[in-house]
C-alpha cells in the first residue's frame, strides 16, 4: 500500500509541476484524495484477506473430506492369486499390502508384493506362476537395490524369517552388464532343496531364494527349507498353529484334532458341533450334548427317593408328586430337580462365573442357596448375586480331559421353617484342549 500512495503523489506532484496555477488543486483537496485512496486500498486489502481464508477453508474441508473417505475404509478390488500359488493378506484397504507365493515346483513371475495405492489400484502387475522345467533352473530375480560388495567367499545373509540372499563381489571385474546364472551343480531332487537365484552385476554376485528356504551349500548355490514349525514352537508364545504344526517345502501346514476343523485363518481350529449338524449317534431317549472336540450322550432320569415320587415334566426337569399330609420325609426332598450341562476348555481361568439360579417368585421371608453335593466340590463355590438370584462359580482351574458335576441347592424358608427345595445338577465337561 505505501508504493501505491508514493505513486499517486508523484503523479500529483507531476501534475502540478505541468499545470497552470489556476487549476493546481490544493493542499487540502491532494491530502483528502490521498485519504480516500488510503481508504480505497485499505478496503481492497481487507477484501483480500477474507477471500484468502474462505480459500483456505475449502481447502481444509476437502482434505479432511478426502481423508474421510480413507479412514472411511475406502479400498482396493479384491486381487485373484495367481494360478499354481495363494495370496497372503485379506486386508484389501489403502496402505495394506498382498503377498503372493507359488506351489512347490512352480516359480512367480512379477512382484511378490503389491500395495493398495490411494487411487484404490494395486501397484505392479499382477503376478503369475509359470512351472519350472526339468532341470529345475528359473529365471534369476534382479533386486532393486544397490548391490553391496564383500569380501571373496561371502557367507549366507539371512533376510527374513522366510527368505534368504547373499551378496559377493569378485576383485577384478570390468563388466557392467548384468548377467544371470544357473546353478552350477545338478538340480536337487529333494523337495527341502532347490537351486538358488542368482544374478551378477557390476563385479557383484547376489544369490536369493524362494519364500521359506534359505541360503546354504559352500558356492552360495543350494537353498534349504526353513523349518517354520521349528522356529515357532507350539509351546511359546507366537506360534504358528494352534494345536499342530507340520512343516512342508518352503511353508508349513496347520492341524486339528478330531471334532475340530481349521479355521478360516488355516492356524486357529474351530469345534465341531456335531450335535446340530446330527453327526452323533445318540438315542431318542438321550440327550445330545456339544462338548469342544466330542460330544456326549447324557440320559435325564428322574432320581429315586425315599417317600417321594417324581414325574419328569420335560427333557431337563423332574417335579415332585403330592405329599401325603404329615409326611415329613417326602416334604422335605427338594420339590423340583432340574438338570444342566456346561461344556469349557480345559485350564480356564478362574474364578469364573457358570450359572445363576433364580426364584422365580419367593413365598417366605428367607431364600438360601448352598451346594448339595456332586463330584467335584473342591473347584466350586456358590454365592448370592440377588435378592432372589444365586451364582455358581468355577474357583479353580480344571485339567482337561474330565467330568464335574455340582449341585445347587435353593432352600425357602418361611420363619426358619422350610417350604420347599429346589435342586440344580449341572455338569461339566472339560475338554482335553485349551481352546
């Protein structure tokens, strides 16, 4: 703004240096021209201001906008793996990556790796497995990366849990073409063993291997299988398989027992219940009951006591007939007997909660619950959870395989005279497997 006011004051001073004395405007007139162009100029720049931050307004507001739709989950088609191999990786999102590995005896042709760009493509192009021939002999793989030199006779540099390569350099070499040999020796014939990749350039040697071999052999020239299953054993933590773990050529593959399927993550197992999809061989007259790896066929009968008949009223509980008037005995076995089955895994952690029983509508002035009885007492406990709620709890873990059972009992009272029993049974059945 001040060039702009020296500029207008040297035109009116031009001008007046050229203009007769008789239209020389005056002082006052030239300091109240030079206001209103001060106002003028103030105004433009206030003007400039506020468009400048409603422009960055709408810039902000389109980058979150965008980075809304990120976060949104925004991603990529599904990619196909390549005939002859698998794709690693089900998250398909901007930023995540895919992994693609070929079947023993075939090689991949294109990356290994592609990425969900923010443009919702994948990087590269799609990979294919192409067999190998009959030597045994594939393409060498060029790395991207600068070859590093060392000393003649270099050792195997490990990678990667999964891959391998090596990089060697020879004292005297003038070629800067890059050049690609085949193993020197015949191909091995064991499927724990291939020929290494290798690739010479600018006087340096590098020898890679397939996903799940690495570098061995005195030449750099033979890749052996990693034993994954060995390196990430069942009993520590970040094991590769759930229950067991087979190690095959350059992968590794996951097992579950019998009554178990693997899940969709080929290393966690899923139960089978064999009781809905009616692969058990109970009666019409038992129960099925699902159990983690197995099932059991329990049959529900009505106990025998002393002065008291039972009638069974449905498949899980048992009522008491009538009892004759003064007969003590026979008011005093439980009015009612109802009958639950729990499955768990084996080692679960306690104290934990299994099953509440409650009053439907209580009659006396004081409601118990306690256990009766049942093998097994020393891992169970019961507590009151509600005025007419009772819990049973589990108080110490259980080695599986095993079968538990305890009995609840809730006891009504009207003035410390009793009204009536109620009996639970719940049995447990502890799997021989932690999940």
């Amino acid at each position: 703004m001040k060039i702009v006011c020296i500029f207008v004051l040297t035109v009116c001073l031009h001008y007046l240096s050229f203009s007769s004395a008789q239209d020389c405007p005056s002082t006052a007139d030239l300091l109240n021209s030079l206001r209103s162009v001060e106002r003028m100029l103030a105004l433009h720049e206030t003007s400039y201001q506020q468009s400048l931050r409603t422009l960055r307004k709408k810039i902000t507001a389109l980058h979150n906008s965008t980075m809304a739709i990120y976060k949104a989950g925004a991603s990529c088609p599904k990619p196909d793996p390549p005939s002859h191999g698998r794709r690693l990786g089900r998250v398909f999102t901007v930023g995540h990556e895919v992994h693609f590995l070929c079947k023993p005896n075939y090689e991949l042709i294109g990356p290994r790796t592609r990425v969900c760009l923010h443009s919702l493509r994948w990087s590269g192009q799609t990979p294919l497995c192409r067999a190998l021939n009959s030597s045994g002999n594939s393409l060498a793989s060029f790395s991207r990366a600068a070859p590093s030199s060392s000393l003649p006779g270099s050792a195997a540099l490990m990678t990667s849990p999964l891959t391998s390569s090596v990089t060697s350099s020879s004292p005297a070499s003038s070629s800067t073409s890059l050049t690609s040999s085949p193993p020197a020796r015949s191909a091995p014939t064991s499927p724990s063993v291939r020929p290494s990749h290798c690739t010479h350039f600018l006087g340096s040697t590098r020898c890679t291997c397939d996903v799940g071999f690495t570098i061995s052999g005195r030449d750099n020239n033979i890749c052996t299988d990693i034993d994954e299953c060995e390196l990430f054993p069942l009993s520590q933590p970040g094991r590769l398989c759930v229950h067991q773990c087979v190690n095959t050529a350059g992968s590794f593959h996951c097992f579950c027992p019998d009554g178990y399927t693997l899940a969709r993550d080929a290393r966690s197992c899923t139960d089978i219940d064999e009781c809905e999809s009616r692969k058990h061989n109970c009666s019409s007259e038992q129960v099925c009951v699902n159990t983690y790896g197995a099932f059991q066929c329990v049959t529900v009968a009505c106990p025998r006591v002393r002065n008291a008949t039972y009638i069974k009223t449905s498949p899980m509980r048992c009522e008491r007939n009538p009892c004759m008037f003064g007969d003590r005995p026979c008011s005093q076995a439980p009015s009612s007997i109802s009958f639950h089955h729990l499955s768990v895994v084996s080692n679960m952690t306690a104290p934990r909660v299994l099953f509440r029983v409650s009053a439907a509508r209580v009659l006396g002035d004081t409601l118990r619950f306690g256990l009766a009885g049942g093998r097994g007492r020393g891992h169970f406990s019961v507590q009151r959870s509600g005025r007419q709620t009772g819990t049973l709890l589990l108080v110490t873990p259980v080695q599986g395989p095993a079968t538990l059972e305890a009995e609840v009992e809730m006891s009504e009272l009207e003035r410390n005279s009793l009204l009536g029993r109620y009996l639970t049974k719940v049995t447990l059945f502890v799997s021989p497997y932690l999940f």
